[in-house]
C-alpha cells in the first residue's frame, strides 16, 4: 500500500466555500483578535493564550464550554505558506491528541475553497474520531468561521 493511500485512510477532510475573499479568510485564520470570534463550536468561548504565527512556533488557545469546564487546543506550526496553507500539529484535549491538522485555501473570485484535513495517528483512531462527531464538532466551526468572514467583508 502507497504511503498516501495509507494516509487517506487516517484523514478526515471537509470542504467549503467560504463567502469572502482569500485574503479576509487568511487573516481569520492567522490573527488572535478574529480567531476568538470563530475558533471552536458553536456556544463555546475562545481565548487565545499563545499565538506565534511562524513555523516551529506554538498556539494555545482555551475554549469555555457552556458548563464552565475548559477545553484546550494547542500545537506547533510546521508549514505555513502565506494565502495557501497552514499545516501544525495539534491536540484537543481531552478528546483528541497527536494529529496533524491541514487548512488549505484556494482564491475562488471573490469567494475562497477551503480544504480542512485532521490526519490521525492511525486508521482505527481515525474512525474512532469519526464515531464521537469530529466531522459535526468542526463542522460546526466552519459555519462560525463563515458567519465570521462573511459578516467582516466590508471592514
């Protein structure tokens, strides 16, 4: 088996068009003061504790659930190419940790395609995810992010 067929398989993907141009969508991404707005599940809180935006820097950042108990996301930037992609390690604790996240975005107009990838350690622990609702729990803070950058378009 070919080392991408074998990655396939312990990727989750989602795909958007987001309705605002590239570079609104980059700097959403890239800028603690817009990732607060949309960074995580719809009722959830974000803070941004640390945000060294360059390759082999860190991000943390804290999300405050509706019952009060916090949930940390964090990892370490490992490819960043200005308007194309952004790639990093990441943990979500603690329901999800070791994966590699991979946002990925493509001028459309005035609009941006967006290519969300969660590589997992392995296949099992991939379907594992899949089986607590990863797709819905990201889903979920893409349709903030796209309330988010649509809302911000005439800034």
């Amino acid at each position: 088996m070919s080392e991408m067929s074998e990655a396939k398989k312990r990727t989750v993907t989602l795909k958007r068009t987001l309705s605002a141009p590239i570079k609104l969508v980059w700097e959403a991404w890239t800028q603690p003061e817009h990732i607060v707005h949309w960074w995580g599940p719809k009722g959830m809180d974000t803070k941004v504790i640390e945000h060294d935006f360059s390759v082999g820097g860190k991000w943390k950042y804290t999300m405050s659930m509706p019952d009060r108990n916090e949930f940390i996301s964090e990892g370490v930037y490992s490819e960043i190419v200005e308007l194309e992609k952004i790639f990093s390690s990441a943990n979500f604790k603690p329901m999800t940790e070791s994966v590699e996240i991979q946002a990925v975005f493509e001028a459309n107009g005035d609009k941006t395609n967006f290519t969300f990838n969660v590589i997992h350690t392995t296949e099992e622990y991939c379907r594992q995810q899949e089986k607590m609702g990863i797709m819905n729990g990201w889903g979920s803070v893409f349709d903030r992010l796209e309330i988010f950058v649509s809302s911000s378009k005439g800034r």
